[in-house]
C-alpha cells in the first residue's frame, strides 16, 4: 500500500503540474492500492477554497489515527530529538500510521521524512 502526503496530492489536483503528472504516472505502475491519513485529509479539507479538490480526495480510502499510532509517533518525536535530528509532530503521526500499516510513503518532502526511516518508515523512491 502507498500513502500519499499532502505534497504529492497538490502536485496531482494541480492539472498545470508536470511533477504531479510524473506522480501519477509513477503510483500507476506500482500498481499498488493507494490512501491518505487522516492527517493529510484534516489539512486539505482545510484549504475549502479548493473544493474540487476536497471533493476528490474524500474518495480516498483514509487510514486513521489509532493508539498504536499515537504510541509509536510519541517514540519517533522523541527519537529523532534525542539525536539532534527533530521532526514535525504531525510528520511522525503520518509515519507511523504508514508504519503500523507496513505501508510505503509517497512524499516530496523527503528531508521532513528521511530521519524516520532508521525507525522502519519506508519511502516510495
């Protein structure tokens, strides 16, 4: 299973974005299912002045926020940070949902998620 950030979602809805058009091309010859997290769905509904855009993402299968996410997202902010290395909260609640879910991220900010995969977060290359 794929799950896309935010970044690449914009990049994909964006119809004048070659990047997201080679994101599109590249999550359809995987050929694996593909969702969002919940995280990713709260700031895009956000941006309400999208709403095509919010529209078509609600069809996305969504993956929740459950405790075992909390657990381990509370042990990957605490990690990273002992190391010298923080990363955002809402990055390390989106990499271990992908994590618990034994899922690949499909991500532009690489640099948000790099420090994360020492801990088992797997980037879709």
């Amino acid at each position: 299973m794929i799950v896309l950030d935010t970044d690449v979602l914009i990049e994909i809805f964006d119809k004048n974005s070659t990047k997201g058009r080679e994101a599109l091309r590249k999550i359809i010859e995987k050929g694996e299912p593909i969702c969002i997290t919940v995280i990713t769905l709260q700031v895009l509904y956000g941006l309400s002045k999208y709403a095509k855009l919010v529209k078509d993402v609600l069809r996305l299968p969504v993956l929740n926020y459950k405790k075992e996410d909390v657990i381990l997202a509370s042990e990957l902010e605490l990690k990273t940070e002992r190391r010298g290395k923080p990363v955002r909260r809402t990055d390390t609640m989106i990499a271990a949902m992908t994590i618990n879910n034994n899922a690949k991220l499909y991500t532009f900010n690489t640099k948000h998620f790099k420090p994360l995969e020492e801990h088992g977060l797997k980037l879709l290359q």
